[in-house]
C-alpha cells in the first residue's frame, strides 16, 4: 500500500510539475500563440485542458474568441503535445510592463541548466518505488527537466509564487497574478458577508475582523456594495416599487455618508427616487 501510494505521490508530482512548465513556456512565448495581440491579453493558468486567458477589452475578446482554434492549434504546437483543448477568455485591464517584466522571447527546448548531483539525486530516489522501469524513468525525466527550467527562469529574474509554486515574473509582491487574485476575492467575499450582517458596516469593523483589509481595499469594496445597492434601487423603481427602492436607497446613503439622521437620509431618498423616475421617464 505504502508503494502504491509513493508511486501516485510521484505521478502528482509529476503532473503538477508539467503543468506549470507548460504555464511557463505559454507565458515566456506567448506572442507565439495570439502574434500582436500579445500586447492586449496575457494567458492565466491551464486547468483540465482549458487554457485561460485576460483580454484588453470586449473588441479584442471577440476576435480571440474567432480565432480559438488557431490559436489552440499553435499552443499545442509550442507545447509538443494536444495538452490544451480549449481557450476561455475574460476581460480584465493587463499591466503588461508590470506582469511581464522582463518576457523571455526566445527559449530553448533544452535551456542551457544543469542539475547538482544532489539534486539528480534527491528525483532518482523520489522515484525508486515506481517499478515500471519506462514510467521510472519517464517521471525522472519529467521532473529533472522542471528542475532544469525552474532554475533557468530563476535565473531570468523570475520568483517562485509562495502561495502555489509556480514560477512567474513580477517586480515585486509574493504571490503570483492568479493567486493575487484568488487571495482578493476571498478577501472581498469575508468584507461583502460583514456587510451582509451589518449594511453600514465602517472601515474600523471590517479591519477588526479582516486585518489585511487596507482603506483603499474598503473604498473599493464599499463602493461595488454602493453600486449594488443603485442597481436595486433603479430596478425598483422601474417596475414600480417605490417604497421598496426608498428603503434601497435609505440603506445606501447610510453606509455612503456615515449619518444616522433617518429624517434626512430619507429625503435624500425619496428625492433620488423622483430623479431616478425622471430619468427612466427620458425627461
């Protein structure tokens, strides 16, 4: 039992390896792939065959979209293998200097790294129990040549990410761009769930509970919960739910202006809802 399961730790390992060397290479050459729209969009991550990708803009995402299967094409290519079998792209602002702080344009198949004898070593034995000799020596391989291409984007300036390993190009931070963005939403979901509890909800409440929360993260999110609020608030009125829309906009000028006066966040209100009328009337 213990063999069978250092054989799948092995095979994980391995695969999870691949996985973020094909991550790396889709980045390193990615101009490769999509040609100048390189500039516009940037790949995120590879899961289950599905390449995901941030676009510039709805313009450039529908001609990605048009194109998916030539660029499918050219990735598999890159790759040497049919490892991607489809493209999924959301629109999203790309800080290209930033995230792609120095792009490695050209990279050789076999990148010019050689491994320590320890570190031969250290993969021969994390293979040992594998007794298929061909799949032995095929997971050996595997994992000497992600040694051997971490090591080259090490020394390209690239930094590991602390959060899932994965070697990516960013001047400063900790984490790699997908796990930055992970790590924002599930801060965003803990703010959006106090607000739940509490709709007024201040910056010092959200900082007791989320330490990591800056004030310009609480502007940000106070103004999405702001802005979810309006929409309510419009639709309401549009269908003709008055009271329902003034109630809305009661618990909007609350948390937007911090005032408890019920008197004047009410007038406030019902005078946004008579405007909002206005407006759905074209006056």
């Amino acid at each position: 039992m213990r063999k069978i399961q250092s054989v799948k730790n092995a095979m994980e390992e391995a695969i999870v390896k691949s996985k973020k060397l094909k991550e790396s290479i889709l980045k390193a050459r990615w101009n490769e792939v999509v040609g100048e729209l390189a500039k516009k969009s940037t790949p995120l991550y590879l899961k289950e065959g599905v390449l995901y990708s941030l676009v510039e803009g709805p313009a450039f995402l529908q001609h990605m979209n048009m194109n998916k299967n030539k660029y499918i094409k050219k990735a598999n290519n890159l790759l040497n293998g049919n490892y991607i079998t489809d493209f999924r792209f959301k629109v999203g602002t790309i800080p290209i200097e930033e995230y792609f702080h120095e792009v490695v344009t050209e990279v050789p198949d076999e990148p010019v790294v050689e491994l320590t004898p320890s570190e031969k070593d250290e993969i021969k034995k994390s293979c040992m129990e594998i007794e298929d000799k061909d799949l032995r020596d095929k997971i050996t391989h595997l994992k000497e040549e992600s040694l051997k291409r971490e090591k080259y984007l090490e020394k390209k300036g690239y930094k590991k990410c602390q959060e899932c390993g994965a070697l990516y190009d960013r001047s400063e931070g900790d984490i790699c761009r997908v796990c930055e963005n992970k790590v924002g939403k599930n801060r965003e979901e803990k703010v959006f769930k106090i607000f739940s509890k509490n709709p007024y909800a201040g910056y010092e409440e959200i900082q007791d509970s989320i330490k990591e929360v800056t004030r310009d993260d609480f502007k940000r999110y106070k103004q999405k919960k702001l802005d979810n609020i309006y929409r309510r608030a419009y639709f309401l009125v549009k269908v003709g739910k008055k009271e329902e829309a003034i109630q809305c906009l009661y618990n909007y000028f609350r948390l937007e202006t911090g005032n408890k006066n019920e008197y004047e966040i009410d007038l406030k209100s019902r005078n946004l809802v008579e405007l909002i009328k206005e407006k759905i009337a074209g006056r």
